[in-house]
C-alpha cells in the first residue's frame, strides 16, 4: 500500500530539497568494523563514547534504516529488560519495536514492579537482571541510578534517560543531522531554554563530532558547568549566553525542549514566566535565518517552548528524530550485544 503523503511531509520535504539538503545515502551499505570497545558494554553517557565509536553508531544506524530486512532476526532469542520510572511514548516504542524487529523481545518491567531502591536494591535488581535477560535499558529519574545499574550488572545496560543524560536521543538527532548534512563537522547547533538532560548529552556529542553548539538559557538555568568544563576540555566549540536570538543568528538548527522537565512540575509556574522569553516562535526562526532548521526531542508542549506554527513547519525535523530513535536503538542493541 502507497504510503499517504501528507501536507507536512509534502512542505517538508520541498523545502529540504529547496536548501539543497537531502538524505545522505553514500556507502550506507559498505562493511562496517565495529570497534571492539562496544561490545558487551555500558552505555550511560555520551561522555563515555569516543569519537570512532559514535561514528560506528551512527554510520550503523544508516545502515539499519536503509535496509531493515538485512538485520531480521540478528538477535533472535535474545531478551531485554526495559525499567521504566518515568513514563515514555518514545523510548518505550522504539526499544520494545527495536529488539523485536530484530528477532528479539522485550520485557517492561514498571517503577511499581521493581522498585529500584524501594522494594529491591538497586545493586540487586542488576544482578538478578543479568542471570534472566541479555541487556538491560533503564528510563530513570536519577542519573546515579544508572551508574549503579551498571555497576552491577554483567550484561549491557542503556541508559534510556536519567536526570542528568538522555544519550540515545542525542545519537539520534546527531544521525538526523547526518542524513540532512552530509557531515557533523562545522554544523552549529542552537539550543534555545533549559540547559536539562538533552543539552548535556549534546553538548558531549558535538564535542567529539566537531559541531559547534551555541546556548541560550535564563540566568540560573545553565547546563551543568563540568558538562561545559569537559566539552571545552576536549577542545569543544560551546558558547554560553542569555540572548535567544544571539544564540540562533545564523545557526543550521534550533534545538528547543520543555520548559518543565519530569520531576520538577512544582516548579511549572515559575519556570512558565521565567521561559516566556525562549520560546522558539516564527520571529526567533527568521532571526536564525532562511537556513535554519528546527529540532524538538519530544513530547512537545506547544504553545509553551514552541509554536504550532515551527512544530508543524517544513523546517522542523521532530518527527524525523521520532522516526530515527527506532534505528539508532536498533544499532545500539547490534553494537552491544551482536
């Protein structure tokens, strides 16, 4: 069946093609070697990834979504454990589809089953995990939750987002970048509002990948000064400012994420005055340029960070990281585990 073209995609894609700026498909099928570093690991922070392995994973994940069939039943029989504190749209979908398309399955285990700290210890959990299952993804509030994790475990465990990293997102929007580019190196990067999770593994990512990132957030709202400490350390291109419209002048894409993050809902209010002034409408996108596309991690609270009118414009990309996570995690289960 002929897939339906919608208005989006029609605008959408028109106006890639109008930039000049379609999918990179060259050598999307060559052998690739896996560095044998990426076997049989963790992954919990982008930090942790050096520049070859990133690139293995993102040239993977190409791989992955341009031939899906090649990789049916790669991992047949193998098992994942999925613990989910917090709630997901996209990280459940794309890792329970993920393993399952490759000839795996998966197990969803709720915050209420397991009890991570509460009804089991943390150290526990991994071990037991690891006698049943082959790979291990934990959506966690805490970042040290995951670090125990995988501590204790003897199979993989991914960090699917912590209070501190989202790398698997991250992964994704720099394959999204990929496919729109051609190459990383060079392309800057604006992220417009909180300096969260998102930002941080971003921020690792364009610091081995060569991009440049540029930040704008409200005073107090920075991301974490040993993330920047470190990017800067590895000869990483980030500037820091206040002024949205300093940060997007001229930038390739403008990254924006909720104002309000899982966790923190007791600040809402206050966080809705203090971002009011960062939300990423149609003036700021002319302010970055003819050339600027838009990116949005998702679940977006339009009318808040973003306007209806950028979410559903031929320059946004959100639904083409969407669509990218379901590949990258797929690369990430092969890298791990195959």
């Amino acid at each position: 069946m002929a897939r339906l073209l919608l208005p989006y995609h029609r605008g959408h894609r028109e106006f890639m093609h109008k930039l000049k700026i379609v999918p990179h498909a060259e050598n999307q099928l060559a052998p690739l070697l896996r560095p044998p570093t990426l076997a049989h690991r963790h992954l919990i922070s982008l930090h942790d990834l050096t520049p070859p392995e990133i690139d293995f994973l993102l040239k993977l994940a190409n791989q992955v979504k341009a031939d899906p069939a090649h990789y049916k039943n790669t991992l047949e029989g193998r098992t994942l454990a999925m613990i989910l504190e917090k709630a997901s749209l996209h990280t459940r979908v794309t890792f329970e589809l993920g393993i399952s398309q490759l000839g795996g399955r998966a197990l969803l285990l709720s915050a209420e089953e397991v009890g991570l700290g509460k009804r089991e210890s943390v150290k526990d959990v991994a071990r037991n995990l690891s006698r049943w299952v082959d790979v291990i993804m934990a959506r966690v509030h805490l970042h040290q939750t995951a670090i125990e994790l995988a501590e204790h475990a003897t199979v993989p465990v991914i960090n699917g987002l912590s209070d501190f990293e989202h790398p698997c997102q991250a992964l994704s929007d720099y394959l999204t970048l990929l496919e729109c580019k051609g190459s990383l190196a060079n392309v800057t990067l604006a992220w417009v509002g909180d300096g969260n999770n998102v930002a941080h593994s971003l921020i690792y990512g364009a610091a081995r990948l060569g991009a440049h990132m540029r930040i704008a957030t409200p005073p107090g709202y920075e991301p974490d000064r040993s993330v920047m400490a470190d990017a800067k350390r590895e000869g990483g291109d980030v500037t820091l400012t206040h002024d949205p419209a300093e940060a997007v002048a001229g930038a390739d894409v403008v990254y924006t994420d909720v104002w309000t993050s899982v966790g923190k809902e007791d600040e809402a209010e206050t966080r809705q005055e203090i971002f009011r002034p960062y939300q990423v409408n149609s003036q700021l996108m002319r302010t970055a340029g003819p050339q600027a596309l838009f990116m949005h991690c998702q679940p977006a609270r339009r009318g808040e960070e973003v306007t209806d009118e950028v979410m559903d414009s031929p320059r946004s990309l959100a639904y083409n990281q969407a669509e990218n996570r379901l590949h990258m995690q797929k690369a990430i289960f092969l890298a791990l585990l195959s």
